[in-house]
C-alpha cells in the first residue's frame, strides 16, 4: 500500500492554530506576529503543532521573518 503524504494546510487552518496558541479569537493574513504577541515559545509551539498535525516542517524562524501571518502561511501552503 502506498502511503500518501498528508494534504499542506491551507492558510486558514494556520492562522487557525496560530490564534489558538496564541490565546486570541482570531488573526489575520494581514497580522504581524509580534503585534498579535506572539514570543519565541510560541513560535515553537505553532511550529511543532504544523509539524504534528499536518507533516509541515516550519521553522520559528520562518514565523520571525516574516512581515505577516499571510506571508507565514503562504509559504507553507504553497
């Protein structure tokens, strides 16, 4: 049998689990990380929960760099 990967999550699944770790109703494609309050432990966390849930390898320091939470998200679904 052959095993398929899992399908990459789609933008709004991540802001989705961004929002929940971070403890807020809601973010945007358009949210900075940093001004939503987002820290370095929770970075890890996003990171490790995409890495668990849907096989994404996503770095914190892909969340850090980027300018948005949309950018983030981008370029793990793409």
């Amino acid at each position: 049998m052959t095993q398929h990967a899992p399908p990459a999550p789609t933008t709004a699944v991540v802001l989705e689990i961004i929002a929940g770790i971070l403890d807020v109703p809601q973010v945007t494609p358009d949210d900075n990380f940093y001004d939503v309050g987002g820290s370095s432990l929770q970075a890890m966390r996003i990171c490790a929960r995409l890495n668990k849930d849907w096989g994404v390898h996503a770095a914190p320091d892909a969340l850090f760099e980027s300018d948005t939470l949309g950018d983030f998200a981008a370029a793990l679904v793409a």
